[in-house]
C-alpha cells in the first residue's frame, strides 16, 4: 500500500535562522506557546524514545510537564517499561509535534530523576483514579 498520495505542503510557517531564539529553551517555550495558542490538543504531549542496555528501542507518548533551566521533564512509574529502560540506558529523546503550526522539535539527551519530593509533589497533584492505576 503507498501513502505517498497523503503528502502535504507545508507552506504556514517558515523557518529561517535569523528568526530562531539563541536559547533552544526560550525557542521551545515560543513555539509551545504558539501551539497552545492556535488550540493545538495537548501541544505537551510528546514522543519519549528510549532503548535498553542492548539498544532495543521503543518509543511511546508521555505528558511534557516540566520546561525549565534543567531541561524537558515528564513523570513516570519507574517500574513502568520505560522506566526501566531509563535504569538501563538514560539516553533518550523526545519529539514534539504540533501539526496545526507546522512545527516539530526534537530533543535528545541524558535523563536523570527528579528530586524524590518533587516526584511526590506531582504524584499527589494527580486525580486519585491516576494515583491508584
């Protein structure tokens, strides 16, 4: 089966490099707001790709919810299966994709752990149903 006939021209937004911000976290946070302007669903929903000690790799949608100085931060059960490919393996990247503006920005690095008590400031942020599951 081709799915070449589903290609489509992407002529909104340009992308010039005298219009990208020195900063690429001041840059994400622009286009995020873009995003999040133009009603894009979930514009913090990104791809997460991780791959385990023997370089197997998976990816997988996670929530964006941290943004800040010390990068891109999402939270997860560390016994989950990316959890675990996290323990074996901290590389990994994530993608975000907003359709509606035309843009993408992918990330690539070294996951560590956030402090246990913000992990627990998150956990108890969360409706119950999300706590018990």
């Amino acid at each position: 089966m081709s799915l070449a006939h589903l290609r489509r021209e992407y002529s909104l937004a340009g992308l010039r490099r005298a219009d990208l911000l020195a900063d690429p976290v001041a840059q994400f946070e622009k286009w995020f707001h873009e995003a999040t302007v133009t009603a894009v669903n979930e514009p913090n929903a990104v791809t997460l790709a991780t791959a385990d000690k023997t370089g197997r790799p998976s990816s997988r949608t996670v929530l964006l919810k941290i943004v800040d100085a010390r990068g891109f931060g999402f939270f997860t059960n560390y016994e989950s299966h990316k959890g675990r490919n996290l323990a074996e393996n901290p590389h990994a990247s994530i993608t975000a994709y907003w359709r509606e503006v035309e843009r993408q920005v992918c990330i690539g690095g070294t996951v560590t752990k956030v402090s246990r008590a913000e992990s627990e400031t998150y956990f108890k942020s969360r409706p119950v149903g999300s706590q018990l599951a």
